[in-house]
C-alpha cells in the first residue's frame, strides 16, 4: 500500500479509502490512486485484513440441491446482492445433510467466514448453541419455522393457496398435487405448500381426495416425470397438476408430451418458484414467482445488521410473491 501511494503521490490512508470505498476521494485523487494499483497489480491482503478486524470477507450461502435451476437463480442473485456488500460468497451444497450444515456452522463460529445464509428444509437439520451469544450471524431462506434466527421467506402456504384458487376459479375441480410429503425426511416446504392446497379446497368446498395427491421426493423434471407416469397408470387423468416447483412441472410437461397429452387442452398444469426453463417451455408455465434480487437484499441486509449486531431483535420477513398466469393452464 505504501508502494501505490509513494506511487500515486497521495498518502497510505488515502490508498485505504480508495480501495474500501467507504470515505469520499476527488475523482482526480481516485484515478491516480487506481492507475497506480493497476500498474503496480495490487492485491489486498485479505488474511492480514481479517487479523486486525476479525472478519474474512467472505459468507457461506449453502443450498439443498445445487443441481436444481431454482438454485443455479438464488445463488446468481445471491452473488450479485452480496458484492453491494463488499462480500465473496462460498457456496456450499447440503443436501439436506444435518452432518454439512452442523459444519457450517462450526466455520462461522471459529470466524472462517463472516456469517452464513442457510436453507435447511427438515426442522432437526442443524443445531444452534445455548448462549445466543454464541450463535453465529446467519440468515435462514427456507421455511422451516424457528425462533432462534432471522428469516427471509416467500409463505409456502399461501402461495399453493393461491395457485390453487387459480386453478380452481379456471373451473378445475379435481386437482392433482406433485410433490406431496412422503419418506424418512417430510420437508417442511412439501407439508405447507400442501396445506396450503388443502385449504384452498376446503374454502372452495371441494372434498378432499387424498388419491390426487402424488408424493415425489426428488423434486426434478426426472422426479416428476417418473412420480406422474406411474400415477397415471393405475389412475385418470385430473382437471389439472400443481406441481411444488417449475422443475418438477417441466418433467410433467414431458411426460403428457410423451403421453400425446394436450395442455392444456387435455389437462392444465402450473408451478412454482418461476425459473427461466419454466417460462420458455412448451407450453410457458402458469407459476408462483417473487422478486429474487430483492429476496436476496432483504436476506443479506439483515445478515449485514446481525453480523454488526448479535443482540438485535430476530425478525422473519415474507417477500410479496404472485400467481402469473401463462398458457400451460386454461379456463373451463
């Protein structure tokens, strides 16, 4: 730093701002100090900088499923919202392994990175140390409820409320669910997103049929595909399918293709979460979306004031989202 402002002509602290951007530099002063580091190929030393303030820089988003394209969309979202914040981002995959998010937890408290941005999606995924003092900065984005920490969330329950009214106001009766909880590990998201669809029949009177509900655990277009196919082996067709995420919809999508099933002529089908296969398929996808650069902000903003703060007040935040109606369901 001494070479740059000897450089420059400017002194060491001016160098600092410069390179931090938190204190106003002329822009003659600035251009100088960054020709100079560009000539001299300056890199901050980001391990002596976490010596002397006790942070690394750097934040853990970990995610269930890398593979998916909703999580390929967060983590893009994520990155981008994290640089406003001067952040590098490791990602991390869970798999909704207790072992991997326990281990993150760990890093955040020996201060391997500066807080964590976690999406566990059964309750007993991780577990947080008695003295909330000791608890590491960390945001939670999925929806399993808990006290302890904040959260940013778009209302799992709610929204299948309202794609299932949709569906319903169409003029669909019996509609079919993909993605309802069965197995060893019943996440959270499968139990409110299907409560959520339950109500919505209840408020409509339509009477429950627990046959129009189609359990999958993995939740990708091959989950879909398969989970549908057998369905309709040993059962008829429904009005329509609301599948709990655009990735298994797409599989439903290519499996009526295969069927020589028309949607929606012969069957509407809706998702969720909004990714961009989902708007370019064949036909687009009526789904469930929300602002996902905002959900990022909001989720990295309260970890910015957590990681400051320890002892603020925990808060849980839902992101507005909308039903967005497109060409894969119809009215009848």
């Amino acid at each position: 730093m001494k070479d740059v402002a000897a450089l420059a002509g400017v002194s060491p602290k001016t160098v600092s701002n410069v390179i931090n951007g938190v204190v106003f530099v002329r822009p003659e002063t600035k251009e100088r100090v960054e020709k100079a580091l560009a000539q001299l190929d300056y890199v901050p030393n980001f391990s002596a900088r976490g010596l002397r303030n006790g942070r690394s820089g750097v934040i853990a988003l970990a995610l269930p499923d890398l593979a998916t394209a909703y999580s390929a969309e967060t983590a893009h979202h994520f990155v981008e919202a994290a640089h406003a914040h001067g952040w590098g981002v490791q990602i991390e995959e869970t798999g909704a392994e207790p072992a991997r998010e326990q281990e993150l937890v760990s890093r955040a408290r020996a201060s391997m990175v500066d807080g964590l941005v976690l999406n566990p999606v059964v309750s007993d995924e991780f577990a947080l140390p008695d003295d909330p003092l000791q608890v590491p900065p960390a945001v939670l984005i999925g929806e399993v409820p808990q006290s302890r920490l904040d959260q940013v969330r778009v209302n799992p329950e709610l929204a299948a409320y309202d794609m299932t009214t949709l569906l319903i106001a169409g003029g669909h009766r019996r509609i079919a669910v993909v993605g309802t909880p069965m197995g060893r590990q019943q996440t959270f998201t499968s139990r409110l997103r299907t409560a959520g669809f339950r109500r919505a029949l209840e408020d409509a009177g339509i009477p429950h049929d627990h046959r129009l509900e189609i359990g999958c655990e993995d939740w990708s277009p091959r989950g879909g595909f398969h989970a549908v196919d057998a369905y309709l082996d040993h059962e008829r067709m429904p009005d329509a399918f609301f599948c709990f995420t655009d990735s298994l919809a797409i599989g439903v999508l290519s499996l009526l293709w295969r069927r020589g099933v028309q949607v929606p002529q012969g069957v509407s089908v809706a998702g969720f979460d909004d990714v961009a296969h989902g708007e370019f398929a064949t036909p687009p996808l009526t789904t469930v979306t929300w602002d996902k650069r905002a959900f990022a902000e909001a989720a990295l903003d309260r970890l910015a004031r957590r990681i400051t703060d320890r002892a603020a007040p925990v808060s849980v935040l839902d992101i507005p989202h909308t039903v967005v109606e497109r060409e894969s369901t119809r009215r009848v």
